[in-house]
C-alpha cells in the first residue's frame, strides 16, 4: 500500500466522522424555553433514596417529558407540574415498591422536551439544595 492511499483513507475518514457527528446533533429550536432554578437534594429515609428535582420554565411553549438526574431517567406527569414550577420526585432504590428498578439513561443530568420535530435532550447544571 502506498503511503499516498494511507494518507486519503485517513482523511476520507475524519471527514466521515464530522459529518455523521454533525447530521446526528439536533439544534435547539427557536424560543426554546429557559429553565431557571435548576435544583435538587438527595433523601434517603429507611424504605427509599432518591432525589428532589425541581426547575422552572421561562414558558411553556415546549413541554417537558422526563428528567435525568445521575443517571436516572423519571418521566414528568401532569401531577409533577404547577403552571411553570416543575417538582419531580426521582427514586433511586426502594423497598416499598415491589421489584423496583429505576430508568437508566445514557443522557447527562438534564430535561427531555417534547418538539414538533422528535424530542430535544436540554443538558442542565442541577444545583445541589
């Protein structure tokens, strides 16, 4: 093999990789909602562990499906919401529930949307309480 192929295969293939890594990125669509007040503490009582997660939406154009938080992923019900204000209980062991297993999600901590387009995965900086 000539170092000539050598070198094109590896270019070939960085240009391969930027363009598969760039067609997989979705963009944040316009007037995406900020989240403010991005919080949580941790509990831990004898029958179960898990975190506190609460945040706050600049509006409610885009609404919120599930939240991550270590790993964790909790889907957002309609009980979980107070017009913008956002309290999600995220457990992570218990005992009360038979064979409970938490979600595992790939994700980093942050806020799974709902777009017209698919869903959006929103990284978010939760502070600890």
């Amino acid at each position: 093999m000539k170092v000539r192929d050598i070198y094109n295969i590896i270019v070939l293939s960085f240009f391969g990789s930027v363009v598969f890594s760039s067609c997989q990125h979705k963009n944040m669509p316009k007037d995406f909602p900020e989240i403010n007040n991005a919080e949580y503490s941790i509990y831990q009582n004898k029958d179960e562990k898990g975190y506190d997660v609460s945040f706050v939406l600049s509006n409610e154009k885009y609404q919120p499906i599930a939240v991550v938080i270590n790993k964790i992923e909790r889907k957002i019900d309609p009980e979980h919401q107070k017009g913008l204000h956002y309290h999600i209980d995220v457990k992570a062991e218990s005992r009360v529930l038979h064979n409970f297993i938490p979600k595992a999600s790939d994700h980093p901590n942050g806020i799974l949307f709902k777009t017209n387009s698919g869903n959006y995965f929103q990284k978010v900086n939760f502070k600890r309480k």
